[in-house]
C-alpha cells in the first residue's frame, strides 16, 4: 500500500461527504416525503428513546413533588382545591394553567384571587410569544418580544415563569413530541426562566446553581417517569404521586404528602380516566417508537420531570456538534472503511461484496447499540448520526 493508496482513500472519503452533502441539501425540499412512509413514520424517533422506555429500571417515586388534577372545574372549585392544599404547608406551588381575563363569575375570580394571595411561594406560568413583525423577521428563530400572563388579579404576589417547550409542533393541537426545554430567554432585554428552574429554585437554591453553571440555553430532559398510576392502566415507569379532582376535595391524601412538598397544579384530564389529548406530549418514554397513536403525558407531569432532574442533578450530557467531534469521528470512521473496503477489492475481490456488507453490518448495530448502552448507563448522548 503506497503513497496513491492513501491519496485515494482520501479522495474516497471527500468523494463520499461530498455526496452526503447534495443527498442532505436536496432532502430539505421534501420532494422525497411523498414516496417515504417509513421515514415518515420513523422521523420522530431517536436511538436513546429505547434506553428511556426499555432498559432503564423503574424509578423509585419522587415523593418531593406532588401532582393536582384542576380538570374542568370553575375557579370557584380551583379555589376551594388551593385552600385544602394550602392548609397543609406545602413549600412551593406551581399552577401550570393561564387565568388572563376576568370571568363572569365575579366571586369566582375573587375566591380564586384570595387563594392564590394565601400560598406562600407561588409560581404562575407565562407563556413566550413572538409578535407578528417578528415571526416575518425572524421566522424560526428562537427569539421573543412579548409574554402572555394571567391577569393581574392573579398573579399579584407570584413569581412568573415561562411553561414553553421545545417541540417541532406550531399549535397546542398539533402532533407534539419534547424531549428538551428552554432554561431561560431574553424577551425585551430581560431574561426570564422556564417555569421548572423556577420552582426548583425555590425550592432548593443551591440545586439550580449546578443548572446555572452549566449555562445551556437549551436542555435535554432526562425522563423517568410518568404519573404513578394505582389501576395500572399507563404502562409507564411511576415516578410521581397525583391527586384526583376527587382525592383532593375528599382529602384523600396524608398531610406528610404535601407537607413542606412542591405541588403542581395543572390540566390532566377531566378525571384519571380521561383520554384528553388536550396539553398532552408525546415523550421518549412512549412504547410506540414509530407512528406513535397516543401522546402519553400532560404538560404539568413534564415539568415534574423538569423539576426532579433538576432537583437530583440527573442531567443529560451529550456529544455536541459545537466542537465537531462528532463530525471528526465521522470523518475518521468513513477514512477507515474506505481503506479497508479498498484493501479487501485488492486482495480478495471475489468476496467484496459479502464482506463489505457484514462489515457495515456489524458497525451499524455496534454503533446503536453503544449510542443507547452509553445513554442507558451514563446519561451520555452520543451524536454519532453522521458517522451511521
């Protein structure tokens, strides 16, 4: 094997992600989607959504956080569910529900209005919003000029925190699926926090240093688990406590399980029972890998997934494209498999082809499967997709 050998081998290699390159260009104006049912059904899945659905071990329950269902009640009823909780100390309460405008039930409002003033550290969720002028400037860019806020009778003695989530859908109706969220934005020269990181701070500052120095805009949500389900009718790992419309109004719960507690309110159904897909997400933690029938968690069970990876420090790492690792290994993986591949068509090429294809064979599965052991094992995202 000369000097040309290795000149070619490079050649070979360029020749390759030079290809790569037109293939990805001309994929971006989708005129392959129509003949692609497979890559379609496919396209919302990631090699560590096995990790999160089927190797890793069911966690033990976080009982710091606990979970109320509001359903469909008035915010009379909302207000009278806030007063039992209330009475029962919990540290911080979080409603993951927008109130911004009065209603016609103006003892309702007030009731409401009173309870929220009675909570002691309350966090009221916002939602990020981008004007008109600059959704047509900036189109797809992750900026914001504006919040939606509950009305000011709402919210007077509240901390205020965004409930945006990374997803690829443009409406709450739409086909959703988040595996990340933004920690903070700039929205007119002020910087605001995700709702989570706001409650977790609350609740144990010296948590959210660790989050603040890792100063990512953006992080990857380390799922555990669902709503911890007595009739078994989920199928996914239980990792929070949830209270009923009915559990609350009953008390059907133990004061030790709110006591000095985080507790959430939000939407989850108008009962348990409920097959809502109202602010519902599909997660790495959904069975289904591909064409996905069924979101399986409300928005206010993500933010508790949120709030316990922060809590716990269980953050996901990974190999990012910032530091063009991943593309060097790429790089590095194609130069090996085009010197090899040559060496075989030299010396044996009778059997070039079923080598070669065992080859590519055996990388393929040992790449996977070293992608989903290393996120399994060590919460570590290899972001090997170039070198597949």
């Amino acid at each position: 094997m000369g000097r040309k050998f290795w000149i070619d081998c490079i050649l070979g290699t360029i020749f390759i992600f030079g290809i790569m390159w037109v293939i990805f260009n001309v994929s971006q104006f989708q005129i392959f989607d129509a003949f692609d049912p497979v890559g379609e059904a496919l396209d919302d899945m990631e090699m560590t959504d096995v990790a999160f659905s089927q190797l890793r071990e069911d966690p033990v329950p976080d009982t710091n956080i606990v979970i109320i269902n509001i359903g469909m009640l008035s915010r009379a009823e909302i207000a009278r569910q806030l007063q039992i909780i209330n009475q029962y100390k919990p540290a911080v309460v979080g409603f993951d529900s927008f109130f911004n405008f009065r209603s016609a039930d103006t003892l309702g409002d007030l009731a409401l209005s009173n309870a929220f003033s009675e909570v002691e550290n309350l966090v009221m969720v916002t939602k990020l919003l981008q004007s008109d002028s600059l959704k047509v400037l900036r189109e797809g860019d992750d900026i914001y000029d504006s919040l939606e806020v509950s009305h000011d009778l709402f919210r007077k003695d509240a901390y205020q925190a965004f409930a945006n989530l990374d997803t690829d859908a443009e409406n709450q109706e739409d086909y959703k699926t988040c595996r990340a969220f933004p920690t903070r934005r700039i929205v007119n020269g002020e910087e605001h926090v995700a709702f989570a990181v706001q409650v977790a701070e609350l609740y144990d500052p010296e948590k959210v240093k660790e989050l603040k120095q890792r100063n990512k805009p953006t992080e990857i949500i380390n799922y555990r688990g669902n709503l911890v389900d007595f009739f078994g009718r989920t199928g996914y790992p239980n990792m929070f406590y949830a209270l009923d419309v009915d559990d609350v109004f009953n008390e059907n719960f133990v004061p030790e399980m709110i006591k000095d507690k985080i507790v959430l309110f939000g939407f989850m159904g108008a009962d348990f029972f409920d097959t809502s897909w109202d602010d519902k997400f599909f997660t790495p933690l959904n069975k289904n890998y591909a064409g996905k029938a069924n979101p399986d968690m409300y928005g206010v069970v993500v933010h508790a997934n949120i709030i316990s990876m922060i809590l716990k420090e269980d953050y996901v790492n990974e190999l990012t494209d910032k530091e063009g690792i991943g593309i060097l290994v790429a790089i590095l993986i194609c130069f090996l498999n085009v010197a090899l591949f040559s060496y075989v068509y030299f010396k044996v090429p009778d059997w070039y082809d079923g080598i070669t294809k065992l080859v590519q064979l055996a990388e393929i599965m040992l790449i996977i499967f070293l992608m989903v052991i290393v996120f399994s094992e060590y919460s570590f995202k290899l972001n090997l997709v170039i070198t597949l």
